[in-house]
C-alpha cells in the first residue's frame, strides 16, 4: 500500500527512473540478496516502506515473524544502502513505537520513555531498532538516512483478509459482507473506546515526498493528521458510507489496544506540510474502488 502510492506520487512528480522488486523477486529478509541488488542496481534514493505488517491478532499470534522479519528487512536495507552510495535512504515505522500510556497527543520525545503496547510489541521493537539504525549511521558514516513515523493509514492497495487486516479495512470488508449477506449485526472487537488517527496513504506518501527534500536530521518526524476519533465512531462512519442498516455489538472478551495513538505533528507542520484529505471523504473513494472485490 504505501510503496505503490510512494510510486504513484513520483511518477505524478515526472520521475521515470525507477528500481522496483516484490517480494516474490526480492527477499529482503536475506542479506546476499539484498546486497546484490544494490551491487546491481546502484539506487541513489531509497524509501524503506517495505514490512511484515498487521493488526492486533497477527501482531500477537506471529510475535517472532514480526520481530525477526521486520529486524532482517531493515538492517540488510540501511547496511546495503551504506555499502552502495546510496545518497539518502528514508525509513518508514509505525506510531506504535510509542509506549502504551505515552502523553497524547505522541511527541516524537516520548520515545523509548515507558512500556510498549504488549500485543504488538515485536512489530515495535522491531521499528525502534531501525530509526536506532539510522541514527547510528549517521552518526558513524555521515548517511543520509532519515526516519519518518506514519499514523494509521488507509487507501488503495490495503490488505483485506479477514485475520490479517488493520482495522479500518477489516470494518469495511465487515460491513460490505453485512450488507451484501443482509446479517442483523456486525461485531466490533473490544468497547470501541479506544481512540485512533488515520491518514489516506496518498497523504503520507506526499509526506514523504516533502521530507526526502527539506529534512535531513537525525531522529524522526511523526505524519498524521493531528485528528482521532473512537473507534465505534470510525465504525459508525463506515456503516453510513457502506449501506449497511443493522446494529454494531460489542465483543469484550477481545483486546481494546492502546487506549489512544494521536500524533503530535507540530513538528511536521513547522516543516511546511499538512494533510490535505478528509477521512470520510477518503474512505468513500476508497469503498467506492474496492466494494466490487469484497
């Protein structure tokens, strides 16, 4: 999801020159490989978006996957990236690297200043590691390398499947297959008390695309939108947008997560940038694409 609209937005900007490989042709866990492409290719900019991603089940049912797919990706990018010239490389985490009951809205300060979330932990751990990474090479080589740390996204490209999905994609296949198989009730996971911020990854791939050209520090700029809402107010939202007339009911006996994740991005403002698109207004264009494959 997020390199395809990273793509889209350079293509957008003019750039032809591209050095692209899935997962099938590259496996980023293997240093050799990754070595070789760079020995090959010679990318001069490099955005590391590449994850092994999930929500709060597979984060929690896969825990070595998460810690030891996420370390290997990274650590045999950014040395590649070192090894090959790469001019400046951007590295691309998640707002859980933040501690559970961190101060909101999250400050990029509050790093590594209290317990992390336990379900999703090894994912964190894992992004910790890789802005650690970067200010590490910076710090010894003089890399360019630069760390960014996205809210929750959405947008064309998400993952869908029912155990494996974020939250927002998991309620609107939900309520798409509600409505089409005319269910009485869909259930929320958890109280839906908790409260989450989400970007259009179109957004943050025009966030990216400002960095890579103004910042060039060590550490990290969070991208959001500065806004949350609850997640049973999220749910409500795509319930309109889908059509669907039944009820929403609660499954306590499923985990809630952290209780907020809102972004401070005072930091990425002062910068010169600001989202630019609406979350219903994205989440309609969004159902409106991918309702057909449901």
């Amino acid at each position: 999801m997020v390199g395809s609209a990273i793509l889209r937005k350079l293509q957008s900007e003019g750039f032809t020159n591209f050095v692209l490989a899935n997962s099938k042709q590259l496996d980023l866990r293997i240093q050799n490989e990754v070595n070789e492409f760079f020995r090959i290719h010679k990318p001069e900019y490099v955005f590391l978006a590449a994850a092994k991603v999930g929500g709060i089940l597979a984060n929690n049912t896969y825990r070595a996957e998460f810690l030891y797919d996420n370390l290997m990706i990274e650590s045999n990018v950014i040395e590649a990236a070192y090894r090959h010239g790469v001019k400046k490389l951007m590295f691309l985490g998640s707002s859980c690297i933040y501690p559970k009951m961190a101060p909101q809205p999250l400050k990029e300060e509050s790093l590594l200043t209290g317990l992390l979330e336990p379900t999703n932990e090894p994912y964190a751990i894992a992004k910790i590691a890789g802005i650690k990474l970067c200010d590490a090479y910076r710090a010894q080589y003089g890399c360019n390398f630069i760390s960014v740390m996205p809210t929750n996204l959405y947008g064309p490209n998400d993952n869908y499947h029912p155990e494996n999905s974020h939250v927002l994609p998991a309620l609107l296949r939900k309520f798409h297959e509600a409505r089409q198989k005319n269910e009485p009730y869909v259930t929320l996971w958890g109280t839906g008390t908790p409260r989450r911020e989400f970007l259009h990854v179109d957004d943050l791939a025009d966030a990216c695309y400002f960095l890579m050209q103004h910042f060039n520090e060590p550490g990290f700029v969070n991208i959001g939108t500065g806004v949350d809402l609850p997640i049973l107010e999220l749910a409500q939202m795509v319930q309109r947008i889908v059509g669907y007339q039944g009820e929403i009911r609660h499954d306590l006996s499923k985990p809630d997560g952290t209780p907020r994740k809102l972004m401070d991005v005072s930091k990425l403002h002062n910068l010169g940038w600001k989202a630019s698109i609406d979350l219903e207004t994205g989440i309609r264009s969004v159902y409106e694409s991918v309702k057909d494959q449901l």
